[in-house]
C-alpha cells in the first residue's frame, strides 16, 4: 500500500475543489477501486456518510461531495439540471484524479450518476442506482403547498411531531411512506427522517440553505427538467447498472421504467423499506452492491 492510500485509510480526507460553477466539498476514505457517491436534493453528504461509507471504504476508494447549494458547497450561480449536476461531478473526478469510478446515485442523485454515463460512458466503470428518480420516467412530485402534503403534515402533527411549514416536498413524500408503513412508527422515528431535511433546530442551516437555493436560483425548475436524461438516452446507456428500491418507495415507478429501458439493468426491490433505504439499511445495500460490484462483466 502506498504512503498516500495509507494515510487515506487511516483518516478520510476532507476539502474543497472548485470546479468552474464554484467550490464543491468533499470526503475522501478508504482504498481500493474509486467509487463517487451522489446524495439526492435537499441532502447532502452525510446522508452516506455514517451508513455506507464505512462499509464501502473496507474494499473501494470512496469520495462523497455535497452537490451545488447543499451541505458546504457553493450556492450554484448558473444552470442545476441533472446535466449541470452532472459536469460537476466529471470535474470533481478530474481535480482529484479519478480517471473512472462507480458512481451510486440516490434518488436525483441517481439522475445525475445516469446523465454522467450519457455524457462520459469512458469515466463510468459502473452504475448504483439507489431509489433513483428520473424526471423522463415518472411525474414530478406535487407541490408542497398541495393538499395531498398538507394532509400528511396534518396526520404527522396528530403524532406529536412538529414540522416547518416549508419543508422541502421530497420530505413529504418520505414522511408519506413512513406513516404508511406495516408497523407503527413512533413520533421519534418520524423525527428522524424529517431531520434528514433540515426539520429541527439543530438541522436547521440545511432547511435555510435549500430554501435559499429554492427561492434565489433556478434550480426549482432545473431539477424538475428532462434536460437530455430522454427515454431515448437511457436506452443507448451500456454500462453495468444496479438499481435498488424500496417496496414502499414514491419512486418505484422509475425502477420499473429503468428495467424496460436501461439495458442489463439489475433491479432489486427491497421489502419493507421506503425511499431512504441506504440512510436506514446501509447493510442491505451494501450487500447488493458488493455482489454486483464482484459479477466479472461489471468488475472488467
């Protein structure tokens, strides 16, 4: 092992890089084949990092970075779309010298991992599509001032559990499978999840930071966009693709449709878990990826 890959082990590196659009942060741990992990909107890195970066770090090189406008990186001063999202990351593995990676996307974030096999299929050893949400495949979600949102804040209030009013519409949608799961949630469960979106006091830089985002750009309409991510490229995609979706997710009728279109698509459908899967069973994620990651066609 070199002196760099065991000083990367032993302590994860953390920095920012500035690509063009601005200054991206990241983490960077463990040794092995590189592997890029891209978090959904209204997230940021450590929805990984506790989980499966850990996990992942045992056997890959793994770099986590927060998207433009999340986390610690840049508010974005031009375009968001799973394009743009998309360039950035390609950057990002330029700058810190990764010449092809695996790329494991959640939920847009899978979008963007996807966008980057369309624009750069040589930079893309593999694709880990963890509950992804593809704007060409599935209806955007309502807006949050819908009535179908503004029920499930009532029925989360009636458990105890108090919610901004402008949480962020994704959040909605994960509190939705969540009250509608098999078992009883308790009110500290629902706290939780709703924390992953800025929902209490010690979150609530990142409810500011995506409200700032939402309210003084454009991406609202960026991240709803198809922006070239057409049924048409996901059909000319090659390279080798996991997809992994909870039973309970919103956004399983976009595994459904990445198994027509996505050519060699392995698609798993875990029972018993909604949209945040890799946040709330990293293991089971991890398992999938391990055995996907050791198939031949895919470790080439």
């Amino acid at each position: 092992m070199s002196g760099r890959a065991a000083a990367r082990e032993a302590a994860p590196a953390r920095g920012r890089i500035t690509v063009r659009r601005g200054s991206l942060h990241y983490v960077r741990t463990g040794t092995g084949p590189e592997t890029v992990l891209i978090h959904g909107l209204a997230s940021d890195l450590a929805f990984w990092y506790l989980g499966i970066v850990p996990l992942l770090a045992r056997r890959f090189t793994v770099t986590a970075f927060d998207l433009p406008g999340h986390g610690y990186s840049d508010m974005p001063t031009a375009r968001s779309t799973s394009a743009d999202l998309a360039a950035d990351t390609l950057e990002l593995m330029d700058r810190l010298e990764i010449e092809r990676a695996h790329l494991v996307g959640h939920s847009f974030g899978g979008s963007v991992a996807l966008h980057a096999a369309v624009l750069r299929p040589d930079r893309v050893s593999s694709l880990v599509l963890a509950d992804a949400r593809v704007n060409a495949l599935q209806a955007r979600l309502p807006a949050r001032d819908d009535g179908r949102w503004q029920s499930v804040h009532r029925r989360i209030e009636d458990l105890g559990v108090e919610l901004p009013e402008r949480l962020p519409a994704v959040a909605y949608s994960v509190l939705e499978e969540l009250l509608d799961a098999r078992r009883p949630l308790s009110g500290d469960e629902l706290r939780s999840a709703a924390r992953l979106f800025g929902a209490g006091p010690a979150t609530g830089r990142k409810l500011a930071r995506w409200l700032r985002l939402m309210e003084t750009t454009g991406a609202g309409a960026d991240y709803r966009a198809v922006a070239g991510l057409t049924i048409e490229s996901l059909e000319a995609i090659r390279t080798p693709a996991l997809a992994v979706y909870g039973e309970r997710s919103s956004c399983l009728p976009t595994g459904r449709g990445l198994e027509c279109h996505l050519p060699g698509l392995v698609l798993v459908i875990e029972p018993g878990l909604g949209h945040l899967h890799p946040f709330l069973a990293p293991e089971r994620l991890h398992g999938h990826m391990v055995r996907f990651l050791d198939r031949p066609e895919v470790a080439a």
